[in-house]
C-alpha cells in the first residue's frame, strides 16, 4: 500500500490542498450557520 493510496479515495482527484481549502470551507459554513442561529436565540 503506497503513500498515494489515500488521494484515490477523495472525492475529487485534485490537489490535496483543494481538498484541505474546501473542508475548511464547510467548517466555516457551519460555523457560520451555528453563530447565526445563536445570534437568533439570543444566546451571544
């Protein structure tokens, strides 16, 4: 099993720091919706 195995399971064959950019991207995202949600509630 080679060091490569893994990149062959991404859900798109690009660069892996595309793959970081966008995971990173849905952390914010969520983020984002949870600190909205909050704000709704009056919680922050």
């Amino acid at each position: 099993m080679s060091n490569d195995d893994w990149k062959k399971t991404l859900p798109f064959r690009r660069h892996w720091a595309v793959y970081l950019l966008f995971k990173v991207l849905i952390l914010a995202l969520a983020a984002f919706i949870v600190w909205r949600f909050l704000r709704a509630m009056d919680v922050v």
